[in-house]
C-alpha cells in the first residue's frame, strides 16, 4: 500500500512540476462525482497503454480511491 501512496504522490508532484496544478485541480474537482467512471474509463485504457510510459498511471487511476486521493494530495500542494 505505501507504493500505491508513493505512486500517487509522484504523480501529484509531476503534475505540480510542469505547471498543471491549478487545470488539474480544477479537472479534477469537475470530474468529483465521476470518479467511478473515470477509474473505469482508466480500467479500460491499460491494454491499450500497455508497455508505454502511461502504463503505471493507468493501474494507479483505475480505482475510484485514487481520484480522491490523487485530489487530497494536489490540495494540499
């Protein structure tokens, strides 16, 4: 579990690293009741992404958690 944490801090890190924190937050607050849907249109990505660098991002937001939390975490940035 603390390399599923680790992963989504890297991630909330990057996205503030190349100057898109505020569209994330953003999107991401629009997308808040689609968080189910969004991880599943994420489900549905991984083996079209497979073997890519999109790869780990995909498994990482293919649960609804990760949403919220990947959102918690760019909040608090």
């Amino acid at each position: 579990m603390e390399n599923y944490h680790d992963s989504l801090h890297d991630l909330a890190a990057q996205i503030d690293r190349v100057g898109l924190h505020a569209p994330a937050t953003i999107l991401l607050d629009l997308l808040c009741p689609l968080d189910v849907i969004s991880s599943q249109i994420a489900q549905f990505a991984r083996p079209l992404v497979r073997g890519t660098s999109l790869d780990p991002y995909a498994r990482l937001l293919a649960e609804p958690a990760s949403w919220q939390e990947l959102r918690r975490l760019l909040s608090r940035q």
